[in-house]
C-alpha cells in the first residue's frame, strides 16, 4: 500500500501538470493488462500446484521488482516510463500471487470458521492500507520516494518468512489433471453458471469502476485542498481507516447478520452515495470522512461477497474462481482509475468523481433488479 501510493505521487512529479490526470490514469491501464492476460491462467496454476510455494515465488519476485524501483529512484529517476514498466511487472506476479494467496485461506481454517476468518482477514489488509499511506506520506515528506520503496522491500521479507514457517498444513490445490485449458474452461463454466458469483463479481466490477477515484487524490491534495504530502497521506489512508472499524464489528457481527443480499446491496449503493460527495467536497475533513465512509461500505460489501464466493466454491475450483475475479476485482478498479483520469483531464477531477458515484449506484440498482437469488440471499443460504 505504501508503495502503490507512493507510486501514483511519483508520477506527478515526472509529468507536466497538464498532464497528470492523464499519467495518473495509465498507472491503471499498466496494471490491469497483465491482470487480463495471466489471471485466469494462474488460477489454474494455483489450483494445480502447492499453493504455499507458488505464493514464495511470488513475493521473491515482487521484492525484487521493490527493489529496483529503489535503486531507479536513488539514481536520479528523471522519466516515467520504468514506472509504468516496473508496475506493469509488479502487477503480472500479483497476477500469480493472489489465486494462491486467497485460495489458501480456505486450507487454513475450517469451514465453520472461514466466515469470521474472512472477516479478520480483512482486518490485516486494512491495518495495512491504514498504515502503509500515512507511512508512505510521512516518509515522501521527510526522507524522498526512495525510502518507501526500500522499506517495501524490507516488508516482503516477513511474508516470506511466514510462508517457510508453515507446516503441517494441505496447500496442494485439490484439481490433480495439472495445467490444461479443459481446467481453465471448467473453471469459467462454474462461476457464469452460478448467479449469486456472478452477481456478486459484477457488482464488485461495476462499482469499483465507477467509483474509482484513488488515482485522482494527488490532484485533490496538490490543486483542490491544498494540503501537501502529508495530507495526501492521509486521504489515502482514509477509505482504510473506515474500513478498519468495520472490519473489527463485522468480526463480532458477521454471523448474525441474516439479510445478507440486502445488506450487501445497500453496501455498495452507499459507496457510491459517499464517492460522490466526495466529489463536490471543498473541505479536509468533509473528504476525509466521505473517504472513510467508502472504506466501511466496501468492507461489508468485501466481507459478505467473500463469504459467497468462497462457500460455495469447491476446494478443486477455488484458485479459479479466484483468477476469473481478479479480472473483475482489480480490473474494476485500475480500468476506473484509466476511466478516472480521461474524464478528468477533459472536465476536470471533481466531474470525474461525482458522476462515477453516481454511475455506481445506477449500476446497483441493475444489478440488484436483475439478479433476485442476490436480494432473497440469507445467512442460512450459505
């Protein structure tokens, strides 16, 4: 998290200002490619192979790449190019990283727990993304990009240590026919012929795509607030920060929710509702909490999509329906910050995302009307 903002900063300032909603929005573009080309493929992979060794390939190569954009940036980095590159490359491991990663989770932890499990592992990716901006922040202002990307580097070395520390448990993927396109198309077969999937993806597509405007926070910090490096921090850890007191009550209340379609439907459309506010906001702290309320939506909406998806996958499928996520999951918003940054280089940031919260509510409302086994699902669905 620290180096994604630090990134989209780094970027600001290598273009001209004319420029930079335009830069900013191709950051997205680079990253979502290799997330279109390798994703469905690497749930395959994940499912086929041991899970816990994929994941250390992974991180060896993302710290590796970290480790480059260090050296770059110590050395005088003067053009963006290596930083679109460098994220592109960066994306195409996570590509690989995140089926085996999530469909990992399920090995773990027993079925009767995997509900709260998801909830307290949206706990740890929150505390992270809470963190990681007002460190990347802090570290921009006083020390330079280049020590956030160095203290990046640094962090992979604790999940890799935590990856060769694990024994005892099955990290093999359950498919034993190996890497075959037969795999790959039994996997897309399953998730287009489940509705409450389905639904659930394209929910997570649409109203990321619309409502993505974390690419365009530089230009709010720089041009409409006017708060710095350390307020951009903040403001980019805003949406966690939310999303971190939520994610601590849906621990103790995710099993007695029952509405859970509505629940997750009302989710969204107040996602939305708040990225549109944010939008016509002139003030810090009204941005902020607008931000942070976006976090809180999506966490619900994050924790009760999981629990679907993961409950009524089998073990054999769940790297691939991983993979076929990931395009929906990060293709939603990185394509979003793209859609983000050309509508806000012709009418400028504010239009951007106010007609992108509105989109995304319009896009719930559809998906909601389309798709009633989604607003009839209930706890004792799963």
């Amino acid at each position: 998290m620290m180096q994604t903002a630090a990134i989209l900063w780094h970027v600001t300032l290598l273009v001209p200002p004319e420029r930079r909603a335009l830069a900013l929005g191709l950051v997205g573009l680079v990253r979502i490619l290799p997330i279109v080309v390798f994703s469905m493929g690497a749930g395959v992979i994940a499912d086929a192979l041991d899970r816990r060794k994929l994941m250390l390939i992974t991180q060896t190569v993302l710290t590796a790449i970290t480790v480059v954009l260090a050296v770059l940036t110590f050395r005088g980095l003067s053009v963006v190019w290596p930083l679109y590159l460098l994220a592109a490359l960066s994306s195409s491991a996570a590509s690989f990283d995140a089926p085996a990663r999530q469909a990992l989770v399920p090995n773990l932890v027993p079925r009767e727990h995997l509900s709260n499990a998801i909830s307290l592992n949206a706990i740890m990716i929150q505390v992270a993304s809470v963190v990681g901006p007002s460190v990347g922040g802090l570290t921009i202002a006083h020390f330079g990009i280049g020590w956030v990307y160095v203290l990046n580097a640094c962090s992979y070395s604790f999940v890799i240590g935590a990856l060769v520390a694990m024994r005892g448990a099955n990290t093999r993927g359950g498919d034993r026919r190996g890497v075959t396109l037969g795999a790959m198309a039994e996997g897309l077969r399953f998730v287009f012929s489940a509705p409450l999937i389905r639904s659930t993806m394209l929910l997570d597509f649409f109203a990321t795509f619309f409502s993505s405007a974390t690419a365009l926070l530089p230009i709010f910090a720089q041009d409409i607030l006017q708060v710095g490096a350390r307020g951009y921090g903040w403001l980019y850890a805003a949406p966690a920060a939310g999303a971190v007191v939520t994610s601590l009550a849906m621990v103790h209340y995710v099993d007695r929710i029952d509405r859970r379609g509505p629940v997750l439907l009302w989710a969204v459309g107040a996602y939305g509702l708040a990225t549109a506010v944010f939008g016509m906001s002139r003030l810090f702290w009204l941005t902020f909490l607008c931000l942070a309320l976006t976090g809180a939506a999506d966490t619900v909406s994050m924790v009760f999509r999981n629990i679907v998806r993961h409950m009524e996958t089998p073990d054999a499928l769940r790297g691939r329906m991983v993979g076929i996520n990931m395009v929906f999951f990060r293709g939603g918003p990185q394509l979003g910050e793209l859609e983000a940054g050309v509508v806000a280089n012709w009418f400028g940031a504010p239009f951007s995302v106010i007609t992108g919260g509105l989109a995304c509510i319009a896009a719930t409302l559809v998906v909601a009307a389309r798709t009633p086994a989604l607003r009839a699902y209930r706890r004792h669905s799963t």
